[in-house]
C-alpha cells in the first residue's frame, strides 16, 4: 500500500494470501513478508502476484500450541479472515533475504531463529532460546533480533551468536533497528515509547524516549532522511 503526499490511499497491492501481515521488506524482485496469519512467507512482485512461497505447514510446523493439526486451502482467500495467533503453528512474523538464495526468519511459538533455503524449502535453526521473537535484520557487523518477550535487544554476529544485548527495562521488544548516527532505536511497545540508546564497549547508555499514544503499537521502524521527510510532509 502506497500513501500520497495528503496521505490517502493513493495504491493498494492485493492477495488472497495476505492475512495478518507483519514485516514488509523490499527485494529487487517486489516485496518479501511474512502473512502471519497463514504461517508463510510470501515474495511478491510489484503487482501483488506470488513468485515464491514458503508455507510452514508443509515443512515440519504443522501443529497449532494446542497439538492439533492445521489444514490450509491455498485456494481460499485468506484475506477475509482472522486466524488468532494461537490458531498458528508458527506466526511467522519477521523475514529478510539472505545470501545463497536463503531467507531468515523469526518463528514466534518455537522461540527460533532459522535459515530457509528457497531452493527446496528446507531449513536450519541458527538460534534457539528466545521468547515470542520479532524483527531480524542485517547490519555490516552482523544482526539484530528483538526478543521480545524475553524483553531485550539482541545484536548478534555474522555466525548468529550473541556479543550483546539491550535491555531497558523494556517490555515487549517489538522492533530493533540501527541508526545511521549508530544508536539502536528500539520500539518498547507495551511501555508506549521509542527509545533510543548507544552501545559502547558492551556498555548501553539511554540518549532519549519518545512516548506514543497507548492506543498504538509499533512494530517496524524506519529511518528517512530530512529529506525525504521535507519532500513527503511539506
């Protein structure tokens, strides 16, 4: 979906498959997320037409937390419909492509952080451990990845492992992202605020809060430019 300038609707993208979707992320392909209503993972292209899939039920993941099977008619639209999340066998809600023709992912009800290889739809866990997960993304020096119920920030390297983590005194880590001035900005969702803090020498320092309205919640952070907040907002 598309806003102008006055901040209508100006384009909206459409799918039968899209329900409940989370992350958004551009690929030179179209798009790549997550319809965490269906279990999947969805790249489209600039039209909204599926050119790849990866549904989790058919890899392993196709028991609800209640130990019941879940069935999904692909032809259905989904649309229309509202799965809770616990009717979900995974509620995938975060995923960006990776090298090797792989994409990551962040499976909220196993706690789990896993490789997909597109190529045949396997995968591997790289990180195991965390609680109800959002939000992976790459930095130069490695990943962040909200652990969200665990309440913190993690940054890990380029071999998935931990070198440190943000914790202040958050409460449901919802999205991570790293600023171009290097400080994490973190969107602490159940405490209403944006925080921002610098990392150094494993050492977290708090540079500033923004409070939100307790009706929101915020999941993906963007950073823009001056310039493009000029250019969308004058």
């Amino acid at each position: 979906m598309c806003v102008d300038k006055s901040k209508n609707v100006s384009n909206c993208i459409k799918n039968k498959k899209f329900n409940s979707l989370h992350s958004l992320n551009k690929t030179e392909n179209g798009f790549l997320l997550t319809s965490s209503g269906l279990d999947l993972i969805l790249e489209i292209n600039d039209s909204g037409n599926s050119i790849f899939e990866w549904w989790a039920i058919e890899h392993g993941f196709n028991k609800i937390p209640s130990g019941n099977e879940r069935a999904i008619d692909k032809n259905k639209d989904h649309s229309i419909e509202i799965y809770p999340t616990l009717s979900q066998t995974t509620h995938i809600n975060s995923a960006i492509n990776y090298e090797h023709n792989s994409i990551l992912a962040t499976l909220f009800h196993q706690g789990i952080l896993i490789k997909i290889n597109k190529n045949d739809g396997s995968y591997v866990n790289l990180l195991d451990g965390l609680s109800k997960p959002h939000a992976i993304y790459n930095t130069q020096d490695g990943f962040l990845l909200s652990d969200t119920y665990n309440n913190r920030s993690l940054i890990l390297n380029r071999e998935f492992k931990v070198v440190n983590e943000i914790n202040e005194k958050f409460k449901w880590v919802q999205d991570t992202i790293l600023g171009s001035n290097g400080n994490f900005i973190i969107a602490d969702a159940d405490n209403n605020r944006m925080v921002e803090v610098s990392v150094q020498d494993k050492i977290n320092s708090l540079i500033s809060t923004y409070n939100f309205n307790k009706g929101w919640r915020i999941f993906q952070i963007k950073e823009i430019s001056h310039d493009q907040f000029n250019e969308f907002f004058r």
